[in-house]
C-alpha cells in the first residue's frame, strides 16, 4: 500500500477525500481478492472434502460479496460528489455514507471469514 502525501496548501476536504479513496480502494481490492478465494474453497469444499451444504454457503457469500464489490464501485464514482456539498447536512450525509460502507464491509468480512473458517475446520478434521 502506497502512503498517502499531504500537502500544505490542499484543504482538509482533499486530504478526507484522498483518504476515502485510498479506503475504497483498499477495500475493493480485498473483495476482489476474496472472489476469487472463494470460487478455490467453494471447490476444495466440493471436491476434496465433498460437503456441498459448505460449497454452497461459500458461493452465496460469493454472491454477497460481488453486490457489496458493485456498491463500492458505485459508492467510490460518488466521491467526487463531495465537494459539491456547501452545507454541513450535505457533509453529514457522505460522512454518515462512508462509515455506513464501513461497518457493511467490516461486518461482510466477519461473516465471510467464519465460513472461511470451517473449511479450514473441515480440512484439518
């Protein structure tokens, strides 16, 4: 990961936004990743330890995790819809938007790594 540079002269409103998008960008590179992980346990859980109910929970999570991927892209095209905004209700509204992101992303991630988990459970037993 690349670190940010701030400069003297840009506003806090261009060093929030260089951080959101670094954040979704980050974010969207490990969903990226966790597609393609999936489809690999989806068919270890099929064809080495043969459970299907688990092959199928792993290609739901798929499923979950490509929406939550089409809400980042969107949300990431939005971004610059931030400093159009001249009031704090219009600031309010994307901060609120970010951290709402935030918590689906964080929470996807928990969910995802609990299946994660009982393939590897499944594979050691």
């Amino acid at each position: 990961m690349e670190a940010l540079t701030h400069y003297a002269h840009e506003t806090d409103e261009q060093v929030l936004h260089k951080k959101r998008t670094q954040e979704i960008n980050i974010w969207i590179s490990h969903l990226n990743y966790i597609t393609n992980e999936c489809d690999w346990l989806a068919k270890i859980a099929s064809n080495i330890i043969k459970d299907r109910d688990l092959r199928d929970l792993l290609l739901e999570k798929s499923e979950i995790n490509s929406s939550l991927l089409n809400e980042l892209y969107s949300y990431r095209n939005t971004l610059d819809s931030f400093h159009e905004c001249n009031d704090l209700d219009c600031d309010l509204y994307y901060i609120d938007l970010h951290d709402t992101i935030c918590k689906k992303y964080i929470k996807h991630l928990e969910n995802y790594r609990s299946v994660k988990d009982q393939v590897f459970f499944k594979i050691l037993s």
